[in-house]
C-alpha cells in the first residue's frame, strides 16, 4: 500500500491509497488497512473498532482538513447538512511511525457495502442521502439537485442527493441486494424510484408515468418510474432504507391502524417533498 502523506500543498482530488477487506455477509462491514500518515474519512457512530495507534478526531464539514480555511469547512458542513446528515465527520489517522494499522466500519441495515475507486467511474458519483460510510481522506462530499422539479418532487430521494468526489475509494451502503448495470448510450432502464443507489455523472435521470390512473393508485407501484438513460453505471438496491423502515413501522402498528401502502398514491402524497 503506497503512503502518500498529506499536505496541504498537493492536489487534493488525490486521495489516500488505502488498502481494504469486506468481511461478512447481510450484516457487512469493511476493514481498512493504513500506512503511516494515512487516513479515513467516515460517519460519526459507524466504527466499529480501530488499533490503538490509529488517532480519532472529529472535524467539522467533510474531513478534508485546513483546504480552503473556515469557509471551505463551512461550506463543506452546509453541504451534509442539507443532505439531512451531521455537520461532523469523524477522520482516522495512523499516527504511528511505521507499520500497518486497521479501522472498521460497518453499515447500520442489513445490505451491502459496495467500494468504488472514483477514478474508476469518471471521478464522480451520485448516490442517495444516507449512502455514504467512510472513505480515503481527499474524496469530496458534496451535494446534487435535482434539476427537474417534477423528478425532485416525485422522484424517490427528493430533490438532493450526494455527490462524491476525487480519484481515491469510497464505500456505500445500500439495502438488500445489489444489482450494477452499465448502460450504454441511449439505452433505458426503468427502476422503482426507491431502488436508485447510485449512478455515475453521464447517466440521466428523469421520471415516466407508472401507468393508467388504475394502476397509479391500486398497482402499489407508484405513481412514477425512474427512468436513467446511459451512457454510464447505475446501482440498483432490492430493499431502499426508507421501505425497510416503512416496513417496521407498518408492522408496529396497533391493531385496526391504517397501512396506507408504500407505493400507492394513497401512501405516498404526505412524502412527496421528503422523497419517502
């Protein structure tokens, strides 16, 4: 694994090149291994357990240190913050003097954990708000809008999603079963808006009618489909956060409560802004 220590001289889409292993199965989570100087970059609360030698702090805004001063931290802070996350990171540093040290960290829902080396995508991802776990320290958190207001307003996550990045590794939670797909130009693929994970920056984003008004409102499907045209790579989850928590709240509910539906038009309208 090459060391590459930071300073605030060097480019900082360079990422740290770490070294990693996903261990586990529906209940995942992945290790990380440091060289001297390096570090990760991860939501607070998801360590699941370090070395000694690794260093914690906790930084404001997205873990990229001093770049760009207070405001660059500011920046980076509104930015989670509007995507509904902390306004903290936590950064993990190997601050021994030789050897390798490891982190841990794991997704909170039963999923996958799935690693993508930006540099290997186009340098940029756009995935749903809660995806994000942990990274090399360098890769950039940011936000996306959605620039349809219709797809903002029906299309699943709302009208702001995250945005990732650089050139170094980043791992994304996602719920259920993971299927990737890589579309060529002009060609179309049709999702359940909820089951979006992730797509690279060439693929576009748009909606399409669900159906007759039959279907809309007793299909259970929604009223609106994703449709994403490549060219580019798409990340599709069998169970989304928000339908498993749908899921447990609909079972906890008191007899003779009413189940409005996921899908339905009957369930869906008070969760249109919010993109549930």
């Amino acid at each position: 694994m090459a060391q590459t220590p930071w300073s605030h001289a060097r480019n900082p889409s360079l990422a740290d090149d770490i070294d990693f292993e996903i261990k586990g199965q529906e209940l995942q989570f992945v290790e990380i291994e440091l060289d001297p100087g390096e570090s990760a970059v991860a939501e607070a609360g998801a360590m699941v357990w370090k070395d000694a030698v690794i260093g914690m702090t906790t930084v404001f805004g997205d873990g990229r240190g001093a770049e760009g001063g207070f405001m660059g931290k500011l920046l980076g802070a509104g930015k989670r913050l509007v995507t509904g996350e902390s306004l903290f990171t936590t950064v993990f540093t190997h601050n021994g003097p030789h050897g390798k040290a490891r982190v841990a960290f794991s997704a909170p829902v039963p999923g996958a954990i799935v690693p993508l080396k930006l540099d290997s995508v186009g340098g940029t991802l756009i995935c749903q708000k809660d995806a994000f776990l942990c990274a090399a320290r360098g890769v950039q958190m940011g936000i996306y809008f959605q620039k349809r207001i219709m797809t903002g307003l029906f299309g699943g996550e709302g009208f702001i999603m995250q945005r990732l990045d650089g050139d170094g590794w980043v791992f994304t939670q996602m719920g259920g079963t993971v299927v990737e797909r890589t579309l060529s130009p002009g060609e179309e693929l049709h999702v359940d808006t909820g089951c979006i994970a992730a797509f690279t920056a060439g693929v576009e984003f748009d909606l399409i009618s669900a159906g007759s008004v039959k279907s809309m409102i007793f299909g259970g499907e929604g009223v609106f489909f994703a449709r994403l045209r490549g060219p580019g790579k798409v990340w599709i989850q069998s169970m989304p956060f928000a339908r498993l928590a749908g899921r447990v709240v609909a079972t906890a509910m008191p007899v003779g409560g009413q189940n409005r539906g996921e899908g339905s038009i009957l369930g869906g309208i008070g969760n249109l802004i919010d993109g549930n």
